[in-house]
C-alpha cells in the first residue's frame, strides 16, 4: 500500500500563525466587532493580583497567629476568597477590554462593572507613549499611552498589546499626526 503524503505547510514569511487562541469576538454596544487584547495580558494581571494578595494572606496569618481565634477561622476563608479573586478577576478584566484602530481613530472599551468607550480622534494626539513594566516585559506585552489635548480623559491607556503591534501602532499613529500637520 502506498501512503498518500501531505506538502509541509508551514507559514511563509508573509504569513505569521495566529497566537491568540479562538476566543469569542468582543462586541461593542453599536455592533462593531473589537479586538482582543493579548491573551497574555490575563496572565500578567493575575501575577500583578497575586502580588497584592501575598499582603493579605499575610496579614491573615499573623492575625490567626495571635491566637484570639482557632486555627483556619481566618486564614481558611481568606485564602479561598484571594485564590477566587486570582483566578476570576483577571480573566474578567481581559474579557472585557478591547479596541479597534480605523484611519483617524483609535476606540478602547474596557470595564466590567462601569463600561467606559473611549474614542481619540489622532488630530487631537499630542505624544504617545509605549510602556512596559518587568511583569509586562516577561510576557512580552505593552501599554500603549496617547495624551490628547484637553484636560478630561487626557490619556487612554491600551493595555496588553504585543511590544511590536503596540510599535506598529504608535508608528501609523504618528504617520497620521504629520500628514495632518503639514
């Protein structure tokens, strides 16, 4: 029998696999279609959460330890309430942020009890800024920061973008600022 072989098809250069998993389309209250943030952003903010919790768990022990109460009272619940919170908040947070860039404009969505859309028009750009702390460097994501004019909402952070995409971003962006410029 002769075993029927299929061509490797591995992407081209011009062709990059797509990293994100096939998650649910983040729609917007009009209809339009957003997209996701990197799904490593949930894992940094679990990380930034568990770094909060460590405080806290902390204080649980020390207070058990005083010996007022029996052993697990406190630090039992606590421990339960802080892993739920490690778990389930940051999902939720990434689940709940996206953002779409068209010519002129960029749209950020983000918040799971107090929804907030914001849309910046580039003409009203003044810098922009792409960061990255050491917890957001280790998973290879970035923050991209532009400052508008005008004092309310001056800047709208982007949170969880590839460094290169937050780059790229930040590139056409300000393409776009001096061709309105001139």
């Amino acid at each position: 029998m002769e075993s029927a072989t299929t061509p490797s098809t591995a992407p081209s250069e011009d062709q990059q696999p797509d990293r994100t998993p096939n998650l649910p389309p983040l729609i917007a209250d009009d209809g339009e279609e957003l997209t996701r943030v990197h799904p490593n952003y949930a894992h940094a903010l679990r990380v930034q959460t568990l770094i909060l919790a460590v405080p806290l768990l902390i204080g649980a022990l020390v207070f058990e330890g005083t010996g007022l109460l029996p052993g697990g009272v406190v630090v039992g619940p606590v421990a339960l309430i802080l892993l739920l919170v490690i778990i389930r908040v940051p999902n939720r947070r990434f689940f709940a942020r996206g953002y779409n860039m068209s010519e002129d404009r960029l749209r950020v969505l983000r918040g799971i009890f107090f929804r907030s859309d914001t849309i910046v028009p580039f003409g009203r750009v003044q810098h922009i800024d792409v960061n990255q702390g050491p917890i957001e460097r280790f998973f290879g994501i970035s923050t991209l920061t532009l400052h508008t004019a005008g004092n309310h909402n001056a800047s709208v952070n982007l949170p969880g973008l590839e460094r290169d995409l937050a780059t790229d971003m930040r590139e056409k962006i300000r393409a776009h600022i001096k061709r309105e410029s001139v």
